[in-house]
C-alpha cells in the first residue's frame, strides 16, 4: 500500500497550487488526500483501496487529448475546493448537511422512476 503524502508537503492546502510538471502518480495521490483529509472515506462508508482504485478509474477516464475538461482540470478543481473548505469554517457546516441530505438524496436516486413519473 503506497504511503499518500501529507496535504502540506503536497501543497494542495495552498491557493496557488499549481499541477502543472507533477507526474500523474503524485496528483492522484494528491486527490486520495483530499479525500482522507475531508474524512470522505468514512462519509461514504468506503475502504482505502477501493478510494485509490475509483480515483485511478475516474484519472484514465480522461482522455488526454481533450485540451480543457481533463484530469488537471479535473484535479485544480477539486483542490480549489479542498483549499477552500480547509481554509474556513464550512467543513463542519457541509458535513451536517450531508447527513442530512444523504438520506433524502439516497431515497430520491433509489425511486428516481417514481420521482420523474410524479414531475
């Protein structure tokens, strides 16, 4: 199991994150920490290995050649997030909103033919 490096010595924390010249193994090792560091991996009821393989899936389903929506800006996104909960306050806020709404979007995704039917 590989050792994913501190949020600090990857300097996702920073606002001028920059991934451009970071080999693919470190921004996925980097997306893996902002997952454990926002305890996603509890919230979704996930093992680690099972974090790290989805992140590499979600990584090779980005082509490439595409010269915008791609894994940097896939990546620059999340981590632009990332700094920002860090950074303030609303980690705490939009963790209680997830287990409120979980439920209810759970529910919502398991009876989505009965929802649209009703719309």
């Amino acid at each position: 199991m590989a050792k994913i490096p501190s949020a600090e010595s990857l300097n996702i924390l920073d606002f001028h994150f920059s991934d451009f010249g970071l080999p693919e193994d470190v921004t996925s090792q980097a997306t893996v920490r902002m997952f454990l560091d926002l305890n996603l991996e509890q919230e979704f009821n996930t093992d680690y290995k099972s974090l790290c393989q989805w992140v590499l899936t979600v990584r090779r389903g980005y082509r490439s050649n595409v010269p915008y929506h791609n894994w940097s800006h896939a990546l620059s996104t999340a981590q632009s997030m990332f700094a920002m909960l860090m950074a303030t306050d609303q980690l705490q806020a939009i963790s209680k909103l997830f287990d409120t709404c979980s439920p209810l979007l759970t529910a919502c995704k398991n009876n989505r033919k009965k929802l649209v039917a009703f719309c």
